[in-house]
C-alpha cells in the first residue's frame, strides 16, 4: 500500500493545555488523585483570568481531568465561551500510588527522589504509574482529541507532570529532561498539530500574553 500523501497546507489543530489553578495544598503536598482537592480563593481567580484569555479564542471543545480542581479551573472557561466541559481520564494527574498525599519535604530527602529528578524514564511510583506511562497515556490522549477535532481549538485542563511530559514529548525532549520545563498554575501551553508533520510547541507555561495572537503553523 502506497503512503498516504499529506497536505502541508493541510489543516492545523491547536491543543491548549492548561493546569488547574492554585490549591491550598500546591507546592507543599502530592496530591495526586486523592478527591476532594478544591482551588483556594486564589485558584479562583486564576481561573477566572485564564477563562477571561482563552474566550479570545474560537474554542472547539473544552476537556478536563476529572478532579475536582480540574474541573474548577475548567468552569469559568466554560461560562464565557458558552462551551460545555467534557470530563476525560485521559487528562488525570499520576496516580502517586503510595505516595499519594505526601509531603514534599517529606520526599525530598528519600533516595529515590534523585531518580525522579535525574533519571524519571525508569522510575515507577510504589503502587502507582510510571513517567513513561504517563507521558503515554497523555500522548495518546491529546492524539485523540486532536483528530476529534481537527482544525479546531481545543482546551484541555490538566495538571503539572502531565502538561510537562506532553509538552517535553512534542518538543522531542527526552523524557529525562522534562523537569527542566516549569509550569504554573493556570498557566497555557500551546501546540500545533498538521498530519504528516511535526508538532510546533508555540509557547509554554504562559501566564500573561493574549491568546488571540496564536496562530497555528
């Protein structure tokens, strides 16, 4: 069978990707899928900021991670741009396993934590998900909602690790190098997809530019 020819002025998908605002817990406890995790006042008003850019875009469909604080961060986006939030599993953060609700202080000074910075590709939480498997599962799922939605703009509402490892994997960085890249809270990652081309990475962890001057490539 002769490969399938592609247009490289074929039509582009935009994925958003979007963490979830600020918690009382952000920056000091794993929480991982743990329920019950809302967004703190401040989260709040992330989220109300970020709804307020991502309406200067035509959006196609509005995804988030099924957690509360997902969720949350989804719903403002929803109210202003009049588009409905569909819940995907896909988007979830890790399961920690073990390491589920830990604290941060509390990790840093196990030795298994130099693996997680140095040397994630072989790490396995007790219990839980691998980076690999996360950075796949991710992938598989933005594949999927791009060919859903080809052409469009589409907004996903995730969390820090999953947005970091598809990010990263678009970029062609190894998975090893993928806690080089920060991002924040509310903050948007862009990416650009054609058929039969490589993923543009058009910006990351942004915070403050309007959206409207995305333009896919």
């Amino acid at each position: 069978m002769a490969p399938r020819e592609t247009d490289p002025n074929g039509p582009t998908t935009l994925i958003l990707l979007i963490r979830h605002g600020q918690t009382p817990t952000t920056g000091t406890v794993l929480p991982g899928r743990a329920p019950g995790l809302h967004l703190s006042e401040a989260g709040r008003e992330q989220a109300e900021r970020v709804a307020e850019r991502l309406a200067a875009l035509p959006l196609s469909a509005v995804y988030s991670s099924p957690l509360e604080r997902a969720l949350e961060t989804a719903g403002p986006t929803s109210a202003r741009t009049s588009v409905p939030v569909v819940q995907d599993a896909g988007l979830l953060e890790g399961d920690f396993g073990d390491w589920t609700g830990a604290r941060l202080t509390d990790l840093y000074g196990r030795p298994e934590w130099q693996t997680v910075q140095g040397q994630p590709s072989v790490f396995r939480f007790p219990g839980g998900e691998s980076f690999t498997g996360m950075r796949d599962r991710m992938v598989a799922t933005l594949a999927r909602l791009r060919d859903a939605h080809e052409g469009g703009t589409v907004a996903c509402f995730s969390h820090a690790d999953p947005i970091r490892l598809a990010v990263s994997d678009a970029m062609g960085t190894p998975l090893d190098r993928f806690q080089r890249l920060s991002i924040g809270p509310c903050s948007v990652s862009a990416v650009s997809y054609r058929q039969g081309s490589d993923p543009v990475v058009l910006t990351v962890n942004s915070t403050q530019d309007p959206l409207d001057r995305l333009v896919a490539s």
